[in-house]
C-alpha cells in the first residue's frame, strides 16, 4: 500500500501537466487513512484533466463489484421502482463501479504483469470482450517497452467481440 501512496503523490504533478485524470476504484474503507487521503486528493487535483484517464484498482474485487450491483438492483426492485423482467445487461452495468456514469470504458486490452495467468478477481464482467496480454514483467518494472509489446500483440488480432466467423 506504500508504493501506491508514494507514486500517486509522487505523480500528480505529472498527471497536472500531462492533462491525466486520476481515479481510484474499489473499497477504500479497506485502505490506510493516509492512502485514502493522498488517493481522494489526487482524483479532486486532476478531475478536471482530460487527455487520458488512468484508473488504479486498489482494494478492488470483481466479486464484490458484482455483488454490489445485484443487491443494489434487489434493493430497487424490493422498493418496486424496477420490475425483474427490465434488468438486463446495461442496467446491471450501470450498477457497477465501472458503470458508464462513472465514464469508465470496458478495456480493449488488459495487461497483466508478474508472471500471473489469470484475472485474479479484476474487472470480471467488464473484460468479457478484452483482448489479454501476460508477461514477466513485474508491475513497478512495467515501462514503455514493455507497453509497446503489449500494443504490438493487440495490433495482431482480430476483435470479433463474441461473433464466431465463418
């Protein structure tokens, strides 16, 4: 949790000249107190940035995205402000953390650093559709190279988003 605070603070003043937009997901409570603070006053110094959007999944669970939707889709529908039969995809989209309000595409690609070769619980129903990439290269180590490989196996495949081609 130390190197996520002290490479937050440490690049807000890049994120600030560079036009990047900070946003921290998952269950802060979870998180130290001074986390919390250097995370929520970074998202508050570059909210208005708009060249990239950088998302940082700390304390975050799929699962508990997921779970969090359905009993907030319960709750609505025990309150009958939603019929059973109107929930599909988009509304229960909605519900997640990631949800569209929240201006959080579903990612094209996902990476995943450190010799691991599973999701490990990590955007599960938005990465239904991305393209996976795996390497060695562990997450503090990951730099432009590294990136560049990455785009480089994305570039070679053919997206077909859960069509099967003839």
């Amino acid at each position: 949790m130390g190197l996520f605070e002290r490479v937050i603070h440490e690049s807000v003043a890049e994120f600030l000249r560079e036009g990047i937009r900070l946003r921290v997901i998952g269950d802060s409570s979870r998180l130290p107190i001074s986390l919390q603070k250097t995370a929520r006053e970074a998202e508050e110094a570059t909210r208005n940035n708009s060249q990239l959007d950088l998302t940082l999944a700390i304390s975050y669970s799929g699962r508990r995205d997921i779970v969090q939707a359905c009993r907030s889709l319960a709750q609505k529908v025990h309150d009958k402000a939603l019929r059973p039969e109107d929930i599909d995809e988009s509304l229960f989209a909605a519900e997640l953390e990631t949800s569209p309000a929240a201006e959080l595409p579903y990612p094209d690609l996902l990476i995943r650093t450190s010799s691991e070769l599973r999701l490990s619980n990590f955007l599960l129903w938005q990465s239904a559709y991305s393209e996976l990439f795996f390497t060695d290269t562990l997450w503090p180590d990951f730099g432009e190279d590294d990136y560049l490989e990455a785009l480089v196996s994305f570039q070679s495949r053919e997206r077909r988003f859960g069509v099967r081609k003839l």
